[in-house]
C-alpha cells in the first residue's frame, strides 16, 4: 500500500516515518517545500506522481501565540490545506487521516470531552484547526480526524524540551496548574495512524469520523512538568530538580487563550482498534533518546 504523508519534518511526521520503517507499506513522504498543502497544482502533481492509497496530513501551522497576529496563514494552512487534500481523497476516494486539536473546545467541560461535544475555539490557532475539521467533513466521506493534544516527541520544539532546558537553566520556576490536558506522544499517535492504515490494507471496514487521540492519563501543565523533572532527573538526563511552583494562567499570559480543561475522552477510539497514548511510559522512552 502507498502511503502520502505531508509535514514529513514536524514532530508527527518524524516519528510516523520511524514506525513505518518495519512495515511492507510504501511511504512517500514529503516535506513542506516539497509539497506545500496550501498550493493545489502542487498537491495535484504529487498525487498523480505517488498515486497513493491513503493520505496522511501531519503538515499544520502550530505556532498558536504567533496565530493570533499571522490568522491568514494559519486559516491558509490548517483549513484550505485540508481541504484541497481532502479533494484529492475524494476525487480517489481514498482515505484521509487528518490531525486536529482539543483547542477546538472552549475548556468549560466539568467532564471529558467527547468527539460529539460542541465545539466552541477561543484562539485563531483553534478556529482554524476546526475550520480545516469542516472543510475535510464536507468535503470527502472517507476520513479519519484525530483531535490530539499537548504533543511531545524525541523531535522539534516541545513542552517537555523547554522543560529539560530550564531545568538546566534556572532553580525555580513556575508553571501553570489550572490547565488541565492529556500528554500525548507523536510516537504513539504515529502508531495509531499506522495501524489504520493496516486496516485499510487488509480491507478491514473502517468507522469513519472523528476522535480523540491523546494520553490516557489528565494533567495540568504543572503535574506533567513534576513528571518531566522526576523521570529526567531519575534517568541522569537532568542533574537537579528545579523547585516547580505552580501559578495560574492569570501569572503567565500569552496573546492566544488557553482553555482551561481541555481533557478528552479516548474511549470511542475502540471502534477504530487503537488505544489512547501512555503518556508515562513514552515519556520515559523519550527522555532515554534526549539523554
Ligand atoms: N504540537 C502540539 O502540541 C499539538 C497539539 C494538538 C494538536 N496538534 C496537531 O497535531 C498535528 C501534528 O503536530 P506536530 O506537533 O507534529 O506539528 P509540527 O511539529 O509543528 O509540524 C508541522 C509541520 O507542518 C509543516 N507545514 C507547515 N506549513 C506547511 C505547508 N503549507 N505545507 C506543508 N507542510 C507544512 C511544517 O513544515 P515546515 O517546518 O517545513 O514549515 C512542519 O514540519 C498538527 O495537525 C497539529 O495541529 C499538535
């Protein structure tokens, strides 16, 4: 089977060409110069070149604070990208995997927050991520969207990196304790992509639709950066702890708004044979390839 993967550079993309490596599948992978998602003769011209059985888009402008100031890129990428991938699929009628965020909800939920759940962004970053949502729901009918979160990896720049960095850097700081998310690793989410694809290999029916991939396990940011500094510092990648503190949103301002509880519920991921990401352990794998 042949496999298109966008964003072959960022942290998804990186690993999920890791987990492929072992399988018969064909990757063709490709980084944003070598096919932008926004440009569609280019993302034409690749097709017809790879003629893939499944796409996977892990290209996206991530960079949420930068969103706020720089929306027509991030609408340009996260929602048209998208879209003219998603036509592809559907001009194929192949499947497309595509990757969203729990910055689509609002943050007020008291409970996990399943697929089904109103969405309500507070950020461009999750405007545009649930406008890219809509365009690939309307657009082909065989799609996979996995909303995912607080997504760290061995690979580029990420929570769990800056924390190892300041840790080196500084003895105290202050992180924030009234968020609440689910860590997940690009490694585990890459997993997960793979093993759809094997599905669709094998012919196996596939539910498609949306879901929520992330860490099995809640936290705030304060209570993964604790968890960060005991495994690094167990492991000998740190050699002190810093003193953690924990302060609220309201002492840590950014231009884009956060929610608050952003926590999502992974069980209906069982209709598509895969399980949410154990943050903990991967976390220890991670922290063993930084060391
Ligand atoms: N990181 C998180 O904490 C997080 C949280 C929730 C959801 N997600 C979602 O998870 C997915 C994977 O995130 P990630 O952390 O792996 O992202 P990442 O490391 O920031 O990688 C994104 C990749 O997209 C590429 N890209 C940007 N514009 C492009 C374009 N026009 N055409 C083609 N490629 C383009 C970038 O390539 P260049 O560098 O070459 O521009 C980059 O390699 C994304 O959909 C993201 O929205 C991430």
């Amino acid at each position: 089977m042949r496999i298109l993967l966008t964003g072959k550079n960022g942290q998804l993309g990186r690993c999920f060409q890791d987990v492929i490596k072992n399988t018969e599948l064909a990757l063709f992978a490709f980084d944003s110069a070598e096919l932008d998602i926004t440009n569609a003769q280019n993302i034409d011209q690749v097709v017809r070149q790879t003629k893939p059985d499944i796409i996977v888009n892990a290209a996206a402008y991530t960079a949420v604070d930068k969103a706020e100031t720089d929306s027509e890129t991030a609408y340009l990428v996260n929602a048209t990208g998208p879209c003219l991938l998603a036509e592809q699929a559907a001009r194929l009628n192949i499947p497309l995997i595509h990757i969203s965020t729990d910055y689509v909800f609002d943050g007020e939920a008291v409970e996990p927050y399943k697929p089904s759940d109103v969405t309500n962004p507070q950020s461009v970053y999750g405007a545009s991520k649930l406008a890219g949502e809509e365009s690939v729901t309307a657009t082909c009918d065989k799609y996979i969207i996995l909303r995912t979160a607080w997504v760290f990896s061995e690979y580029g720049n990420n929570f769990v990196k800056t924390m190892l960095r300041l840790a080196k850097e500084r003895d105290s700081l202050g992180v924030v304790a009234n968020q609440y998310g689910c860590p997940t690793y690009a490694g585990d989410l890459a997993k997960a992509i793979l093993s759809i694809c094997e599905q669709h290999e094998q012919d196996k029916p596939l539910a498609w639709g949306v879901y929520h991939y992330c860490g099995d396990t809640p936290t705030s940011w304060h209570g993964f950066a604790r968890a960060i500094f005991a495994k690094a510092y167990e492991l000998g990648v740190i050699s002190s702890r810093p003193q953690l503190k924990a302060i609220s949103s309201d002492q840590y301002l950014t231009p884009a708004k956060r929610p608050e509880y952003s926590v999502m519920s992974t069980q209906a991921l069982r209709y598509i044979g895969v399980k949410a990401s154990p943050w903990n352990t991967s976390l220890s794998f991670v922290l063993s390839k930084l060391t």
